[in-house]
C-alpha cells in the first residue's frame, strides 16, 4: 500500500495544474462578462467552481502524499502546503458566493484571492523544485555560488596535479589544523560545483549535499556515495560520464571540477568517506598521468628525461570564463577529458568586432581548441591573436570580415587543423598561405573569393587536404527516353474518328427546320450534323433521338 501512495503522490506535478486552469477560466469569464456587463450565467460559474474544489483536493492530498518522501526545504514545504489550504477554503467560499446574484460582489472578491494564492502557491512549488529566487533570478547578476561551508582561512590549494617527486607519495594534512578533512577539502569542492543545485534553497533529485545529512539520505537515485568503494559511488559515476550525456553532472553548461579535483573527491571515498578527524588522502593514486610524459624506464640510465609541459593549464582563469557568459558567449569544455575549451560566439554576434573578441579571448589563448566567431563583426586585427592560440584546432570564420591581408597569421596557426571560410572575401592569395599550413586538413570555401584556378593550385600542392568549395561536378547523362513514334493509324483511345468530309448532311436545321449555317456543324456518330444557328446543338444534345428521323 505504501508503494501505491508513493505513486499516488507523484501524480502531483500533473494535477496541481488542474485548480490553477479551472480557476483562470473563472477569471476571465467573469471579467469578459463585466466587460460587456452579461455576467455569465451562474449555473456555468457554480459548474467551473465545483470542479475548482474537486481539482484543489485532489491536488493538495497528492501533495501531501508527496510531501511524506521527504527530500524538500521543509520552510518552503510549510508555506506551499498552508497557502495550498488556503487556496482550497477560499474556493468553498466561492462555491457559497457563487449561487446567488446578490452575492455577486463577494464572490469576484474571493475570486480575487484565489489567483493571488493561487499564483503564491505556484511560486513557492517552484523555489522547492528550482531553488528560492526561481522566479527572479534571470534578473538578478550572476555571481559565483555562495559557498554553503565556509572555506578555510588558508588558501586552497591550486587545482593542478601535484607534481610527483618520489613514488607512493601520500598528501599529508597539516597536525595543527582544527578543521576536518571534509571540511578543508572536500566541502569547498561541493560549494563550487554541486550546492547550486544541491543545496538548501535548491535540491534537484532530492539530493542535499550542503549538510551531512543530506550527503548520507542521498537523492532519489539512490546513496551518492558507498565509502570505500569508488567504483560505485553515484558521485564518481555522474562525473566520468561523457560531457554530452544529459546524466553528466554538473551539467555541461555549469563549470567543471578539475582533474586534481575528481581524484580528490576519489581519494575521500577509498578512504571510507569520513567527516570527522584528519586522514591521508591518496590523491597520487587516482591522479591522470599526462600522455606526453615519458616512462624513464624507456630511456637510458644516461639520458636526463624531462616532462613535456601539459598542453593548456587544467583551469582557465574563471574570471575570463565569467566574462564570456556575460555576453552570451557559449563556453565549455571540449571533453570529459579533454579540458580545452570550446567556445561560440552565436548568440553576441553581431555586437562583437575585433576589440571586444581580442579582451574576452586574451586571458584565454593558451585553452582554447574550438572557436567560431561566425558572423561576428571581427576582421584581421583578430587573426593576429588566433596565430598565437597554441592548441587551436578548428575555427570558423564563416560571414566575417576577414582579408587576404591576414592569410599569413591563419599559416602560422601551429594546430589548426579544420577552417571554416564560407562567405568570406579570402582569396587565391590566403590559398597561397594556408599552402604552407603543414597542420590543415579540412578548408570550407562555399561562396567565398576563391576562384577555381587558387583551389586548383592549393589542391595540387596538398592533395591530402579535403575542399569544400561547394562546386559540383559535371553531371553525365545515364539515360534518355527515346521519341515517341504510333505503330498505327487507329485514333487515340477515347478519341472519337472524324469524319471523312466536314460538309453537313443535312439542308435544313433539325431543330428549327430553317437552312443550315456551315458555321453551326458538330459531329454526332461520325456524321456531320448542321445547324443554323448557335442555339439548336445545344437543344440537339439534350435529347438527340428526338431529332432522328429528321437526319435520316
């Protein structure tokens, strides 16, 4: 039975739409009829009233069958529940008004009401499900998530891979310090990646992970963690899912934990996952090794091996990644594991030129794989600060205003690999250029000012490189239908044969017996048949038996 009012309660977000309808279709017969001074019939408000009761019901007990799952801001719980209730008492007053004319008045009063409450209780299921300022936060600036733990005094250390200097190496957490582990370390990596939307204003799939508490009940998914089982844990789970997988979390849009993070939170759960008390953490033993390292164990005893330099910083400046969002930019990383950004700027694109690009970009030449700046106001004064972005893989360019006069810094891009130049005035001679690109692989040139003599050029220095000009090939005909020729002089089927000579039979109009008019002549059974006028072939088809014996 109790599965079955689990069920029941769920039934919730679907019925609590029902009141809010009924409810606004009372309001606006009401205020149709006082606009045109017909108040509706009383008999059709009282039948809508009834079923607002009815609908209020049924909401308010799924509700509170809802309710006994747990998992919601019991502040906010109360207040949705007790504006709900008085939702539904105001409705039976309307039930009273309602039957009588003379209470007219009281009963658009309590209607009033209603949609106020009505819309108060809406607003408070929807700070429980999306968080306390729902409504009004597009309005509000965005600012960094309010930690739910206070940071400690000291500064938290860098989020990079710790750099190895002997094996086995195990983080040791300083004998003086007061605070936990969870405390220092872990708390602060939920504040900045998880409380948003798991915290105490905010809990999405029921799951709190600003308290304790709410880190042991877990979510609706089930424990977010099993201490001392990585493998198993929810947590470990959602984050190694593809950035794209729509169960990845944090979700793609919201920034991510670094690598030194994850296997921070991984060390915390092989642990045992305590919240009390100093303990070592492993980090060493989830840590990602870099590909370009190479294992000395492959080198001589005599060669000195030195780490190639990572690719691009794990994080980039948050500060330059907020700046984007600002304006509208969308940005994000390439991969799970890939921390390279990807960044578009659609949305802001026709208020971006070559001086706002270049002091979004700066900060951020050293991360950046993906760009396009299609169909922004940018020209050559931009492709200077591309040149210098070392990982850069793919750009579009597509409608921008571009030159032959910056061909040279797109050849100097070390990495580019795929570049869009659709419905740019880039020509033969920024063919020329991107000749000496030993990197590209992909150029897209649809309506742009290369002619077919450059793209010939271009291809024939690098025949390996794919183009996309738009161009079609010439089309060979396969196959053509022959002439048409008849075997035989039989008339088309349907077609009636005609006659061998067009002069009349007749002398005299069948129908009105005066001479025949060559003009007025049908042919009825291979026969000509004269008239004398237009008139008579009309009456003729009526009835031609009629007409017979005068043919004959």
């Amino acid at each position: 039975m109790n599965e079955l009012l689990a069920v029941a309660g769920r039934l919730h977000p679907l019925l609590l739409h029902l009141p809010i309808g009924f409810v606004a279709g009372l309001a606006a017969l009401e205020t149709l009829g006082a606009l045109r001074r017909a108040p509706p019939p009383l008999a059709v408000m009282a039948t809508l009233t009834r079923l607002t009761q009815l609908a209020a019901a049924a909401a308010i007990t799924t509700g509170l069958l809802l309710e006994q799952e747990g998992g919601y801001p019991e502040a906010l719980a109360d207040q949705h529940r007790n504006v709900a209730l008085a939702f539904f008492v105001v409705s039976l007053a309307m039930g009273r008004f309602v039957r009588s004319e003379a209470r007219r008045t009281a009963f658009r009063v309590s209607l009033g009401l209603a949609l106020v409450l009505v819309g108060v209780a809406g607003h408070l299921g929807g700070s429980i499900t999306h968080g306390g300022n729902f409504l009004f936060e597009p309005l509000e600036e965005h600012a960094p998530p309010k930690p739910a733990v206070e940071p400690p005094a000291q500064p938290r250390e860098v989020a990079e891979a710790p750099t190895a200097v002997a094996t086995n190496v195990v983080e040791q957490v300083p004998a003086s310090a007061v605070r936990s582990t969870f405390e220092e370390r872990i708390a602060p990596l939920f504040a900045a990646s998880c409380t948003n939307c798991h915290g105490e204003d905010k809990r999405k799939g029921r799951l709190a992970m600003h308290t304790r508490e709410g880190l042991e009940r877990g979510g609706s998914s089930g424990p977010a963690f099993v201490a001392g089982d990585v493998a198993a844990s929810l947590l470990v789970q959602r984050l190694e899912l593809p950035l794209d997988d729509e169960e990845h979390m944090p979700p793609a849009d919201k920034p991510q934990p670094s690598a030194h993070d994850v296997a921070l939170l991984k060390a915390w759960i092989a642990a045992g996952a305590p919240f009390e008390g100093q303990v070592e953490l492993r980090v060493e033993s989830f840590a990602v090794p870099a590909a370009s390292t190479t294992p000395i164990a492959q080198k001589p005893a005599t060669t000195t091996v030195q780490s190639a330099p990572p690719a691009a910083p794990i994080a980039p400046p948050p500060a330059a990644l907020e700046a984007l969002r600002r304006e509208l930019a969308h940005v994000q990383p390439v991969s799970q594991t890939d921390p390279l950004l990807w960044i578009d700027f659609a949305a802001p694109a026709a208020e971006m030129d070559d001086a706002r690009v270049r002091a979004l970009l700066e900060p951020l030449v050293e991360h950046v794989a993906e760009l396009s700046l299609a169909r922004t106001r940018i020209g050559d004064a931009t492709l200077e600060l591309l040149a210098r972005m070392p990982q850069l893989r793919k750009l579009d360019l597509r409608a921008t205003l571009v030159t032959d006069a910056g061909a040279r810094w797109l050849a100097a891009a070390p990495r580019l690999r795929e570049l869009i130049a659709a419905q740019t005035s880039l020509g033969d001679a920024t063919l020329a250029e991107l000749a000496k690109s030993g990197a590209l692989e992909r150029l897209v040139l649809w309506n742009s000012a290369a002619t077919e003599a450059g793209i010939a050029a271009l291809q024939a220095a690098r025949p390996a490189l794919v183009i996309e000009s738009g161009a079609l090939p010439n089309a060979a005909v396969l196959e053509a239908e022959s002439e048409v020729k008849f075997t035989s002089d039989a008339p088309l089927p349907g077609a009636e044969a005609a006659p061998a000579a067009l002069t009349p039979l007749n002398a005299r109009c069948p129908v009105s017996d005066a001479p025949v008019n060559p003009k007025y002549a049908v042919v009825f059974e291979g026969k000509v048949v004269g008239f004398c006028c237009p008139n008579c072939p009309k009456e003729f088809w009526a009835d031609p038996k009629a007409f017979a014996e005068k043919l004959k």
